[in-house]
C-alpha cells in the first residue's frame, strides 16, 4: 500500500490543504492520505496555536467526508515537542510493509536542512514536495 502522510498546524485545516492532498493523492496513486495534526509544533509560536486537541477535532472534521483521508492522533497526545522524525518512524513501524511518503510544500523542503534529523528523514521515506501559492518556488 502506498501511504501520504501530510502534517501540519491545521489551525484551522481548510481547502488548500484537502485540494493538495486530493491532488497528490491521485497524481502520486496514493492509497490513503493521513493527516497529522501536530501537537507542540517546534517552528510555531505556541501562544498563537489553537490546542492540539481542537485542532485534532478540526481536522477530523475537514477530512470525514473523503474515504480515501484518515486523520492520526499520533502527535496529539504526544509529550513534548513533536519532531518530523519521530512520527515518520513511528509510521515506518506501524506499516512495516507499505510505501510510506512524506508530502510537505515546496517552501518547506528549501527549509527541510533546519529540521531535526532532516538527513534521517531523507533516507526514512519518500519525499514529495507541491507547490503552494505564496509559496518560494
């Protein structure tokens, strides 16, 4: 199986983000997309960041009526600051046999060199990076 993971602050998830997985999902043959909502984003100002849990909610919401998006509570619940790595690890061994890809904008993978671990998250997945308006292209 062939899975997308999208994570982001989804405050408050909207349409960009479902076109953009929608597209990549068809474009790419993804069977499912899962959106993560982060939990203690480290590149957010926390003060300006709705709670993790109402924006889980949120997501849940933008996502029901598409059957092909599931939504993770994977960094919800999370103690601490929520790191890329370890939620595509954590993916990595929940689906040991699946394709896992990592779809981020194009901004973010210019950005990618400033993650934690970035060179572990080049080698854990695939990478797939779209174009988003506003976006540095």
């Amino acid at each position: 199986m062939k899975i997308g993971l999208i994570g982001g602050t989804f405050d408050p998830i909207h349409y960009g983000h479902l076109i953009l997985a929608e597209y990549v999902r068809e474009s790419c043959k993804l069977d499912k997309v899962i959106f993560i909502p982060t939990g203690l984003p480290p590149h957010k100002d926390l003060s300006k960041v709705k709670d993790s849990e109402t924006r889980l909610k949120m997501t849940k919401l933008g996502t029901n009526s598409n059957p092909y998006f599931q939504v993770s509570d994977i960094e919800t619940y999370r103690i601490g600051i929520s790191y890329t790595i370890d939620t595509l690890l954590e993916f990595k061994r929940l689906y040991p046999r699946d394709q896992i890809y990592f779809i981020m904008g194009a901004d973010s993978l210019f950005d990618l060199s400033t993650w934690k671990d970035y060179q572990k998250i080049i080698q854990a997945v695939n990478l797939i990076a779209v174009n988003r308006p506003g976006g540095k292209n």
